[in-house]
C-alpha cells in the first residue's frame, strides 16, 4: 500500500508544545482520556521516568479496553529490556519494532533508514506531532544535557491524514507479511483489516488553521519535506527563521537560503552551540562561512543540546516535525512533519525563537571569522559537492522488504550498560548521559528487543 500525496486540510486548531514540560502532560493526558484506540510512533522509548510513565499511562488504557499499538525504531530503542515488553504483551499492547538487526561482534548493524518519525493518534481525533521522544533527556531536571525540542498537538480534519498514515504502516507491512502474524487470542489485526479501503470520516472542522501533514519516506516521497521548506524560502518576502539540530543539508536548500539573504529577506538560523555530538558543530561550521558571505545570521544556542527542527517563514508558513536538516533526515530516514499556514501560529512560534535568540544564543560574526587559507577552500568545494550528490548516491544503500512478523526468542544481546542511542544516531561508551534504567531492569540483558514475545518487526518496503 503506497503512501498517498499529502494535501493541504483547513479547519485544524494546532497548539505548539515546548520540550518535554509540555509535551508528556499532553499526551498522558490525551492517552488517559482515550476511549478506543492509541497508536504511538517513536524513534526512542527509554526505560527511565519518562518510558515508565508512558508504559503506565497504556496499561491504564488498555484496562479499559482501549486498543493500543506503538512502533519503537531497532536501532534508537534497541535496548528495552524483557521485563518492560513482557509487561506490554501481558496487557495485550502490540509492540513493533523497524528493522530490527542482529548484532555482528557487538556491533550494531542497522544505521540507516531509521524510523525517525514521532506521532501519536488518540481516538482518531487527536494527534501530536514533533521531535520529541520518549525519554528524560526533553526535561530540564535532566541537567546539562537536556534538550531543548517542539512539538505540536492538533484537531482537525489533518488527523485524519495522520491516523490513516499511521495504519496504513502497520497494514503495509502485515500485507508483504501474508499477515502471517499469530492470533493470540484475539483478531488483532481487525481494526487494519476493517481499516482498509473504509477510511473513517475525517474529524470536524476545530479551527481556522490551514495545515498539511507531510512525510519522507524512500518511496514516493524522498524530498517531500525539503520541497516544503525550499518552497517556503523561495517566496519568502521578509524572514526565514530555522531552528535545527542536526544542520548540512543539500546544495539546493543551501542555495534557496542564500538567495533569499541576497535579496533582503531576514535568514536567522539557530543551531546547535553545545551539541550532543562534537560532529555536528564541526560539520555545520563547514558552512557558516559561505552561508554568511550570502547574508545569513546564524546563532547557536548554548544553554543546552538544541533538538528541534522547526522552521517559520513570513507570517504564513511553519513547520514542526521530526526532520533534521542534514543527509541522514532528508536521504535516507522516515520521518514526518506538520505544515501550518497561520499568522498566530506562526507569530507563536517566531515569538518563542525569538526569545531563544535573545537570552540562550550568541551570533557567530563573520568579522571574526578567518580569511580561508587554500586548503580550507579545496575542502569547502569538496564538501559542497557531496552536498549536491548525496541523495543520489543514498538511493544506492541497502533498503528493506517491508515484513511485520512475530518475533521468536533469540540470544543476549552482547552490548553492556551505558551505550544507548541518542537522537543523532550514535551510541557508545557516553551516549546514555546518565540516564538510569526503570527500577528494576538491567541494561543489556536479555534477548535483543525484536526477538522477545509480544514484539513485532517491520522493515520498510524498497526503494521503486
């Protein structure tokens, strides 16, 4: 089953949802009103405070009789432990996991074509969208290194999109399954299989708000999302505010961005000053040079690791989602982002940018920075020509059938304590900042996620 084209929806009421604070409350809330179903997609799912809470808001609901689905990505939640799915299971919760991959001497072996995107689906009628996961590091109480992250949450007919996006994923991948998948009991496909062909009516009209929930998949749309932000930029009139994590992104945006500061419109970006990884200053600072040459400010936010990728444009255009601005998001991982045309949203949003801007950021002066020695130039032009190249040569990585089976036990996994994922996709010895596991549950024992009872795998389906 194919993705179908986005389209742009009016009569939504979108709220904007500043880090964890504001996020968690939301959506607990929104899960303990749920009265017939909960679908979650997330890259990350800890064990810390913040997973638990979540665990117990879907065991409230599904005592209730509410039929709940989450999707955790293989490699960014890889190390649930066995207690945690058992409990899951046990409540009848259906557990997924994307692309999930056996370990080679300890060594992780699926770093590309994540399932980045963050969505949740309550009753049909209300969605939250962003990029914020389900983990401690989005609260301040984290310490140094929380993080600072958007979401929205949004009625309105758009939910509709979403929720028929998100069933359609679990549906395509038991479709290339032959819905092998067991009974347990219970017809727990029924709800995709009434599903299919039966689209339910959209939600009514909650707002005034214009918006188009837009994805990337590698498929039918692996520029979606960028079209929109350089579409956006092109006809910008007046400021171009980015706030990104993870910013290196194609030959094309850079050139939008540019263009744009050449002909008088304001271009702001905030961008990372205390990344989680040290790459990621580094790789955006290849750019700063040529990026202001053209007129672009660019700030980096330095009271803690910047996570967000939101976007505003004039007084009409926004975006909020889960897609960064660099090769991995926009060649090569699943991701999902809310479009909104809306003067108040988009003064909310410039409003809390702005304020960033103000109190949490220093500009990078470009009469600090250093004439480019010869070698700095050779690497520049290199680096922008694998800008120009890279989606090109992304479409030759490996991709995946998309199969969505009953997972059998496996073996221990072999990586120890300390070593989880963070947002940027890489783990290791200091990847886990500190955070403890759920009371009770060991880091790194027990079968990998993907091969315990009551988890499913899904792939994604191959590039055409």
């Amino acid at each position: 089953m194919r993705p179908r084209p986005s389209r742009w929806r009016p009569g939504n009421q979108v709220e904007l949802l500043e880090n964890g604070e504001a996020f968690f409350p939301a959506v607990f809330a929104a899960i303990d009103g749920a009265e017939r179903e909960v679908l979650i997609e997330t890259f990350i799912l800890w064990e810390d405070k913040v997973g638990v809470a979540l665990r117990d808001a879907l065991l409230r609901a599904t005592a209730r009789g509410v039929h709940v689905e989450v999707t955790v990505d293989g490699f960014g939640s890889g190390e649930l432990t066995p207690e945690f799915t058992s409990t899951l299971a046990a409540a009848g919760i259906r557990l997924y996991v994307f692309d999930p991959r056996a370990r080679i001497l300890g060594v992780r072996t699926n770093w590309f074509r994540r399932m980045h995107r963050k969505l949740v689906v309550v009753d049909g009628t209300l969605a939250f969208v962003g990029g914020i996961n389900f983990s401690a590091d989005h609260l301040a109480d984290f310490g140094p290194e929380a993080k600072q992250d958007y979401a929205v949450s949004v009625r309105g007919p758009v939910v509709a999109d979403i929720h028929r996006f998100m069933r359609e994923q679990i549906a395509d991948g038991h479709r290339h399954a032959g819905d092998a998948a067991p009974q347990r009991g219970r017809d727990w496909l029924h709800p995709w299989r009434r599903a299919r062909g039966e689209p339910a009516a959209p939600p009514p009209p909650a707002g005034t708000m214009e918006t188009q929930f837009v994805v990337r998949d590698n498929r039918e749309h692996r520029t979606d999302i960028e079209r929109h932000y350089r579409a956006a930029i092109r006809t910008a009139r007046r400021d171009v505010t980015i706030a990104n994590a993870y910013f290196f992104p194609g030959w094309r945006l850079l050139n939008a961005l540019r263009k744009a500061a050449r002909r008088g419109v304001q271009v702001r970006l905030i961008l990372q000053g205390e990344p989680d990884m040290a790459i990621v200053k580094t790789a955006a600072g290849l750019l700063y040079d040529h990026l202001q040459r053209a007129g672009v400010r660019i700030y980096e936010y330095c009271e803690r690791p910047l996570h967000g990728k939101v976007a505003v444009v004039d007084d009409a255009w926004s975006t909020v989602g889960s897609s960064n601005l660099d090769p991995l998001s926009l060649s090569l991982n699943l991701e999902a982002n809310l479009v909104i045309r809306d003067a108040g949203f988009a003064a909310v949003l410039r409003g809390r940018l702005e304020h960033l801007i103000e109190h949490s950021c220093r500009e990078v002066c470009s009469q600090r920075l250093p004439t480019p020695r010869w070698w700095e130039i050779v690497r520049s032009a290199v680096v922008f020509h694998v800008l120009r190249r890279f989606p090109a040569w992304a479409g030759l990585l490996p991709a995946h059938q998309p199969v969505l089976a009953p997972a059998e036990p496996g073996t221990p996994e072999t990586q120890g304590p300390g070593a989880r994922v963070t947002e940027g996709g890489h783990g290791g010895a200091h990847a886990d900042h500190g955070v403890a596991a759920a009371p009770g549950a060991s880091q790194g024992a027990g079968p990998p996620l993907a091969d315990r009872p009551g988890v499913e795998s899904v792939t994604e389906p191959a590039d055409r």
